[in-house]
C-alpha cells in the first residue's frame, strides 16, 4: 500500500517526511513529484512504509494534523488510472 500525503507545504523535504513518518516505522520510500517546467514542488507526496500496520497507524494519526502550517490530508493513495493519464490526445 502506498500513502498519499496531499496539502504539503511546498518547504517540505524528504528528510522531513522521512522524519514524521519514521515515527510510525520504517519508511522504504517517499516520492515528492514536481512541475515538469518549473521543478516546483507540487505539493503532495507518496509514502511507502514497511508494514500495512504502520500505514494504517500513520493515516490515522496524520489525517488532518496541522504541519509547517498546513493541515495534512493522509489517505490511502488510489491505484493509478493509466487510461485516463494523457488518453485526450490519444485516437480512440
């Protein structure tokens, strides 16, 4: 399972995470993606942690805490929808 972290202060870093979401266990991954033109950072990031049970633990805990003053949104992240992502340019 992979967590979505959206609502991210763009200040944010990986180590920051790593930091916040090492206190629920052992962190294998975080992806913090940015604007394809400006680097920007886009403001949500993905978890990956090492048990569903500290997944479970770290969106219950973080869902709606505030944090570099913006207020978390932690879920469950939805499986990719490939079909969707860039289908408009494509013949049907």
């Amino acid at each position: 399972m992979t967590i979505y972290v959206g609502n991210l202060s763009y200040r944010a870093t990986e180590e920051d995470l790593k930091t916040v979401f090492a206190e629920y266990g052992e962190v294998k991954r975080i992806v913090l993606p940015t604007d394809r033109e400006t680097g920007r950072l886009r403001g949500f990031a993905f978890v990956d942690m090492g048990e569903d049970a500290q997944e479970d633990a770290a969106i219950t805990e973080l869902d709606g805490a505030e944090w570099m003053g913006r207020q978390l949104r932690v879920n469950k992240a939805k499986p990719r929808d490939d079909e969707r992502r860039g289908s408009w340019g494509k013949k049907q």
